[in-house]
C-alpha cells in the first residue's frame, strides 16, 4: 500500500475507505453503464467536515476525485478517473430545515429528491423537480446537472429552486452562495454553480424553494396512430396557451416495456401516448380541462381516458416513471439519450428519429418530455454482438446533431459528462469554450475537480462519438468497455 493510500485512510474512520475490488465494482459506472473506470479508492465520508478535509487532502496532493450520490445520471458524468478517488456522498442525507413560513428547505447533498417532498407534505408543499430516478437520485446530483423532470415544464428545473448553497471548491476553500431569499445582491453565484457537473468543487449543502401543492389535478392520456401526430398534439396545446403541469410522450415500444414491467394499463394499438397533465386550484383547472379538451378532440387522437381518482392518476405516472428501467425487458443494453428540440419540430424530429433508426438497423424507444422539447431516445443494442454499440452510438450521434441543426441543445437534464462532450463545438465557439474553460480554472486551478469531463479537449484526447473505435477516456487508458 502506498503512502498516499494510507494516509488518505487515516482521514476517516476506519471501514469508510474502500479499496478491494469487490467493494470498488460498484462505483465504476453510474447509469451510463457502456463504459467503466476502476477509481484508486472510494471514501465514505459521514459529515461536512470530512468531506472539506478530504477536499484539501486531493488538493495538496493533486489527487483527482469525482464527487458522487446515487449514480443515477446517464452522461457518465460521475465516471470515476484512474488514479483519482470517489468521494460518496450518499451518508450525507440530513434535511437540516424544513420552514413553512419562508417555504424552503435546508439540506446535504445526499438527501433523496423524493425525501424533501416527504418531509414538506405536513405543510402542505412539494418539491418540485421530479426526475424519472426521484425515488433514489440525490439533491446533490440534482444540483450539479440540474435535473427536470416531467413537471419541469411549469415549474423549471433544478436551478429555479435552488435559493442558495454552501460548497467546498477543489481548492479546499469554503464558500457560501445565495441564502433563504430570492432577493440577492450582486452576481448570480448559485445560478452558475447549479449545473457545474461537479467540475467546482463538492455541495455541502442546499437551500431549496419549496411550492405549495397543487389543489387538484388533471391528467389526460390520449392514444395516437402515429408519433408524428403525437408530436403536433404537444404543439397545439403549448400554441394554445395552455400551461400544463406536465406533457408526455411514449411511443409503440416504450409502452410495451412499460406494460410488460409494471402492467401499465394503456391504450392499445397506438403508436404512441400522449400524457397531459393540469394542476393548481379547482377553478383554473376546470377551466383550462374544457379547452384542453377541444385541442384533444381536434388533434385525432384515436382514444381519450382521463384519469377518475388519485389511483389512476398514479398508475399512469408509474408506467411512465419507470420507462427507462423497463426498456430493459426488451434489449439487454441501451444508451438513453437526451437531446432539445423546438416544440413547434417535435413532430418532425420524431419522424427523423424515426428515419434514422429504420436506415441504421437500430430500434429506438422514444421517451421525452415533450411540454419543452426534451427528448429521450432509448437506442437499444445487444453488447455481446460485434459493432452493435458502435453503430447504436453512431445513431446516438445523429440525433445529436439533428438537435443542434433545428436550433436545440445537446443537453436538456442529463447533462454533459463524460458521453457528449465531443459535440460542446458544435454548440459553441472556440471563445465561447475558452471561457467556460477560464470559469472553471478559477474554481479549479488544478482541474482536480471530475476531470476529462464536458471539455472537448485537454485530457484526455477526444474524437467524434461517430467516428472514433475507442471512448476518449479509453483511449487514454482511463476506462474499459464492458
């Protein structure tokens, strides 16, 4: 055992580093499963102050460390680096503050997103981000690749309820942003670290905005014969005025994995499901279900079901929630995707999605918040047949840049990381990268901080997802494919 090693132990008590392979397997990928990366060690730290000391101590010795929650996200952005260390941040789960009056919530990092709802319902108020892993993804991990989630489209994403923050930067310097009101003075210091992909430093601790719960709710499903029908349904109701809760859409495939996995009860025969949900008081709900109904009515919709009590209600978020997972009852492997569309294109993006699918052999599951464009391709792929990840990639790669061309984003959850930072050039300019660059230096002037993450060059070497036999962070010897 090396020096560094032992006195890296000596900073926790003993049974919290973790160093056999056995117990590192775990933390080798996070739901990006198609590539892995066996960390030095990984350190369970229990409290704010061991967290900071561990900071330092990767600081002093250029140690590079990737802090980690759940493992849930799918851009590999908590990847481990060879030769670094994984800071688990999972016993850091104490809600410190739950004020009813101010309506926020304090709490550390490693507190489950469903657990702040749970301890703000006696209040009457929520959450509001509710990403599809809400059940076991982590505040932390929220914060960093600012999850959304279905109801995202009224109530924004993570950085709209986020008030403020307490964090260690990779430089061991302890800094606190923002505070208990949204009336702050000077520059937006949370605003810019919500999102950072851990490239600052460690979250602490987490000031949320709590909302009230809604009064009533609304939720519709429509069966479509085709996705592109589907599709023009989201736009007329956004074209409407309308302001759902939440817009959903899960095509042919989808609902058959949902079906098969939780016995979803949907429409049978579509080629896709609309959900449409209103929520907030009786009044303006009741007012808004009449005109949504004409829009429905008018779009083709082959069936029309809205839900009758709460019971309904939840099962047809079950089998939307748990779609992902799912998908795994029809393909052994998969690669979920995630990628912006202007909504007045979504019928035209679903139809390329489509095209492209049909011409690479590859069948494609769609999944996606529809109310705001995000789209969720599930590219299935069987990893035991030669060159079947490399092509589902390639198809990955298309709808990727597919986004960018209608005026999208490469990104609109999941975040950067490890999988699409090949394509940060084709959304910005050389300057535009140098500054991201320069803003991340000055939290992180080693670049100690979940490095070879969301940059397109530096370490290691990068070449296109399309194009390339190797995973950047392979080629450098850093990760192996399964």
């Amino acid at each position: 055992m090396t020096t560094l090693l032992q006195r890296l132990i000596a900073l926790l008590p003993p049974g919290r580093t973790l160093l056999d392979p056995a117990q590192l397997a775990a933390y080798e990928s996070d739901g990006l499963t198609a590539f892995r990366s066996t960390p030095l060690g990984v350190v369970v730290p229990e409290s704010q102050e061991e967290v900071i000391a561990l900071v330092r101590f990767c600081h002093a010795e250029k140690l590079p460390f990737v802090a980690r929650g759940s493992g849930t996200g799918l851009s590999g952005g908590s990847l481990p680096i060879a030769g670094g260390i994984v800071i688990a941040l999972n016993r850091l789960n104490r809600i410190l503050q739950v004020d009813p009056a101010q309506r926020i919530a304090v709490v550390e990092p490693g507190v489950v997103n469903l657990a702040v709802t749970a301890a703000a319902r006696p209040y009457g108020l929520h959450f509001a981000p509710d990403p599809s892993s809400q059940s076991i993804c982590t505040i932390g991990g929220n914060v960093a690749f600012n999850s959304g989630g279905a109801h995202c489209l009224k109530y924004g994403m993570t950085s709209n309820h986020v008030l403020g923050l307490k964090a260690v930067l990779a430089t061991g310097e302890i800094v606190e942003f923002g505070g208990a009101s949204r009336e702050q003075v000077g520059p937006d210091w949370t605003g810019l670290f919500v999102g950072h992909e851990g490239l600052f430093g460690v979250v602490l601790e987490v000031t949320l905005q709590l909302l009230p719960a809604a009064e009533t709710f609304h939720t519709v499903l429509a069966g479509y014969r085709s996705l592109e029908a589907a599709g023009d349904a989201v736009a007329a109701v956004i074209a409407s005025g309308l302001l759902p809760g939440a817009i959903e859409i899960m095509d042919a495939l989808a609902l058959e994995a949902a079906v098969a996995a939780v016995h979803a009860d949907y429409p049978p025969g579509s080629a896709a499901v609309l959900i449409v949900e209103l929520e907030g008081p009786r009044e303006v709900v009741a007012a808004d279900l009449l005109r949504l109904d004409e829009i429905l009515a008018a779009s083709g919709a082959a069936e029309v079901r809205v839900a009758r009590d709460a019971a309904e209600r939840l099962a047809i978020w079950k089998g939307r929630k748990s779609a992902f997972s799912a998908v795994g009852r029809l393909s052994p492997d998969f690669i979920v995707q995630d990628g912006v569309v202007p909504r007045r294109r979504l019928g035209e993006a679903l139809r390329r999605i489509g095209e492209m699918a049909a011409g690479s052999g590859v069948r494609v599951a769609n999944v996606f918040h529809a109310g705001d464009g995000n789209l969720h391709p599930l590219i299935m792929y069987d990893g035991r047949i030669p060159d079947a990840f490399t092509r589902a990639e390639a198809l990955a790669g298309k709808i990727l840049r597919m986004c960018v061309e209608m005026g999208g984003s490469i990104t609109g959850e999941h975040g950067v990381g490890a999988e699409k930072r090949d394509y940060m050039p084709e959304m910005f300019t050389a300057d535009e990268l140098d500054c991201l660059g320069r803003i991340r230096a000055a939290f992180d002037p080693l670049g100690i901080a979940n490095p070879g993450k969301m940059f397109p060059s530096g370490e290691p070497p990068v070449m296109s997802l399309g194009q390339r036999g190797l995973h950047p962070l392979e080629q450098a010897g850093t990760i192996s494919r399964e």
